[in-house]
C-alpha cells in the first residue's frame, strides 16, 4: 500500500470530492477531517470490505440494479483492487474517511458509473458491521489453530515428561507430588474451554447485518438469505437496528481473548518461577529468553513476562470497547468506530502470544533431577492420613495424628518417609509395617488413581483423550 499525503492544493480539491457533501455549504474542518478519519487503522478491513461489496453486487445484479455486463465488470475490478491490496499496490489516500470510502473511491476510479451504483440500499452502518464481523469469524478460526498449536505443544511435553514427578503447589507452598506430565495436561484442558469460548464468539458474529442499511433497513428487495450464504454467514440478523446498532459480537470476542490471556498469563506465572535459579526447574531455550545491558550474566524469561504481561492489554481492550459501547443509544453512532483499534490490537497479540508460547514449550528444558531433589517427604502427609483413614480411623482424627506428626518431624529435624514403626505407633496404634509402601513418590502418584487424578494411568487416560479431541 501507499499512503499519499496531500499537498494542501491538492486536500482542497479532494475535500470537494466528499462522497456525502450535497448539503454543505462549505467544507469540513481540517482538524475534525483528521479526528474523524479511521483509514490509519481500519484499513485493515479491507479484504473483508471487498468481498462484501462483491457480494453485495452480486446481490444488487439478482435484482436488476446492475446488469450482466456492469456486475462482471464491477465484480472483476473489485477483485483486481484487492490483488492491487496484496501485492502491496493499492493506493488508499489520506483523504479517503475511511476504508469503504477507498474500496468505492478506488472502484470509481476504474469503472466510472457502474462503481457509482454500488452503495445502493447499502450504508456505511451494515457495511461497516458486515466487514467487522466477517474479519472477526476469520480471526477467530486463524486463533484457534494457533491453540491448537499450542496444545499439541502440551500433549508432547506430556508424553516425553510423563515420569517425571514434581511437587504441585497451592499458596505457592509444596501440596502433593504430582506428575509433570498431569501439570501439562491442566493447560491442554483449560484451552479446551478457551477454544470453546471462542467457538461462542464465532457463533455471536456469525449474523449478517447486510441489508439493514442505515437503520431501517434496505428499500430494496435484496436476497438477504442468499448474500449471506454467499459471504459465508449461517444467519441473518433479525432486527435492522439491532443488526447496525450492536457490538456485543466484538465484546464477546475480546472477552474471549481476555479470558485467554488470563489462563495463559498464569501459566506464564508458574513457567517464570520454576525458570528461577531458587526453582531450577526448567530452563528456557536462548533463543526464547533475553539479556540484561548491564548484568552480562542474566538470562530473562522476557517470552513469558510479555505472556503474562499482555494480559492487562487483553481486558483493557475490552474494557474499553465495553465502556464506548454503554453510553450510547441505538442505533449507529460515531462512537462505534472506536471498535477497530482494541480489536485489532488483541487479536494481533494474540496471535504473538500463541505462537511465542507454542515455542518456548517446544523448546524449553527440564531438570528432573533438581525437582526430584526438591520434593518435601512432607508432601506425603495426606497419603499417611489416607493410610489411617483405610484402617478405619476418621479422616478428621487422621489428619490430626499426622499433624502430630509432621510437628514432631519439623521439631526434631526428622524425615518423614525414614520414621520408624516405632515411632509412629506413638501416634497411632494402627500403623502397621505396610506404612512402607506409603513413602514412596511413586506410590503417591498411583495413589491418586481417580479419573481426572495425578496417577499414570489418569494421565495416559488424558492424553488420549487430548489427542481424540484434536484430531
Ligand atoms: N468508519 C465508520 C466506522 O468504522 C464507518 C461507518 C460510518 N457510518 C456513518 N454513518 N458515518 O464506524
């Protein structure tokens, strides 16, 4: 694209040229010409700007506004002007509003009348609607997939660290010891949901507003079923005001992506701590970490802090589409042109942060051995508790016995797993020999053999399943 600044000679001449001017008498305000373009950004609605008005073509050919010779050649400039787009040749000019003023200024340009005819029954309020929409249902198809990258990232880390065994944590404290590979799968699961909440924004955008034109819909009698088939909509909207006046798709994708952004954020949390020298438990790859200017020794998990980072950005965005969106009446006001910017910017980090996570998973190292040095006997107080319960004590005086104990280990330095009978039948008479089998990390994990539990085969059951659900 080229982007051409006017001369003020040339500026004069095009203010003239304004495609709504009839009833002024004399030209808008250079200042509010600047405030009021959307150009700079939306801009990048082109492509979608472009198959609409080819269908909407289409549309206007089936009801004889245009005719053969006019349509195919309106159809096939279109066409041209969005090739022009791709390569990187079409000109959009400073002085275009915005990108549906430049799509028909460029049609004009080529084919005279028949270009002129194009925004019959049509408005700039279910244009600008169709085009947003379309471009989201695009996007969301396009971040999906990169979830999807994204969780078979997870489902490999599963399989090759499936034996490894680290402490789980909850307050930031050692729980339980869980595989690494179960830590893995609770991502692959909780984007499961994400993916699920996008297939719900799909489906709120997936509503073709084509036809309503201002507010009250086209004075024509366009097909707006078969428009919307043709321009790849399942629906139509039902309510002209409804369909130009609302936004709620665009919220509930940026909601989508908030959401998105939190999860991934967290996940971004656990990565950076346990990257830390105090953990030692992974290492990033060099080329998914950074440097420090001054401290020659440094290497920053900057991949993961911009992750985690990015998520103020994701609900600013729809904090503020949401807060635009609720002083306004209905139907279309200029203020609903303030959508672009924050869509376009979550959907664009997005997308960063999918593939730079993707990555760092693929690539980043783990260090089995320091968490297996890590792993607090302590953390197989629930399993002895488990063990009394078995052998017929209540759980609530179960988990008082081994309080008991865990207090006598912390008091006289002493390791859990090497107590001996004796020592425990202190506590209770019903520690028998067998409590050996208890203290062993592999018996804790196999322990916990509910589906949905830390144990193997739970966890063989998961990446099966996680396989199944992304063929
Ligand atoms: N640039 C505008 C937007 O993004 C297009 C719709 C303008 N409609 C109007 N009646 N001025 O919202």
């Amino acid at each position: 694209m080229e982007w051409q600044d006017q001369s003020a000679d040339e500026s004069e001449r095009i203010i003239s040229m304004k495609m709504w001017d009839g009833r002024f008498a004399k030209p808008s305000a250079k200042l509010l010409e600047e405030f009021n373009n959307s150009l700079p950004f939306d801009k990048e609605l082109i492509e979608e700007d472009i198959d609409g008005s080819i269908a909407w073509a289409k549309a206007l050919a089936r009801i004889g506004i245009y005719n053969q010779t006019e349509s195919r050649k309106v159809i096939k400039e279109l066409t041209a002007i969005k090739n022009d787009w791709q390569k990187g040749h079409a000109k959009l000019l400073g002085s275009d509003e915005d990108i549906h003023m430049a799509v028909e200024r460029l049609l004009v340009e080529r084919v005279g009348q028949a270009g002129a005819k194009l925004h019959t029954g049509r408005s700039r309020n279910d244009q600008v609607a169709t085009d947003t929409r379309l471009y989201c249902m695009r996007k969301i198809n396009h971040i999906k997939n990169l979830v999807k990258e994204v969780q078979s990232a997870l489902i490999l880390r599963a399989e090759s660290d499936k034996n490894i065994i680290v402490p789980g944590y909850t307050h930031l404290q050692q729980a339980q010891p869980i595989s690494l590979a179960h830590y893995w799968m609770s991502c692959f699961f909780c984007l499961e949901r994400e993916k699920s909440r996008l297939d719900h924004a799909y489906e709120i955008c997936d509503i073709m507003p084509l036809g309503s034109g201002a507010i009250a819909g086209a004075g024509f009698a366009i097909d707006r079923k078969l428009l919307a088939a043709d321009l790849g909509f399942s629906r139509i909207s039902d309510n002209s005001i409804d369909a130009v006046a609302s936004r709620d798709f665009a919220l509930e994708l940026l909601s989508s992506l908030s959401s998105l952004g939190i999860h991934l954020s967290r996940y971004a949390e656990d990565l950076i701590i346990w990257s830390s020298r105090e953990f030692g438990y992974i290492e990033l790859d060099d080329a998914w970490s950074t440097g420090s200017s001054m401290m020659p020794q440094k290497k920053n998990p900057d991949s993961l802090e911009l992750m985690r980072g990015k998520a103020g950005r994701f609900l600013g965005n729809y904090t503020r589409l949401a807060t635009t969106v609720k002083g306004i009446g209905l139907a279309y006001y200029k203020d609903l042109q303030e959508d672009k910017e924050p869509l376009f910017d979550s959907i664009k980090n997005m997308d960063l942060v999918l593939r730079v996570f993707a990555s760092v998973l693929a690539t980043l190292t783990v260090n089995s051995e320091r968490m297996a040095a890590q792993l607090d006997p302590l953390l197989l107080a629930t399993d002895v508790a488990d063990y009394l319960t078995t052998a017929g004590l209540p759980f609530r005086q179960a988990h008082k016995v081994v309080g008991s104990i865990v207090g006598y280990c912390v008091k006289n330095k002493r390791n859990l797993m090497e107590l001996s009978l004796k020592e425990l039948l202190v506590f209770s008479p019903l520690f028998k020999k067998d409590i050996q089998v208890v203290f062993n990390w592999q018996a804790a994990l196999r322990h916990r053999d509910v589906d949905g539990g830390t144990s193997l085969r739970s966890v063989n059951a998961q990446v099966k399943k996680a396989k199944m659900l992304l063929k």
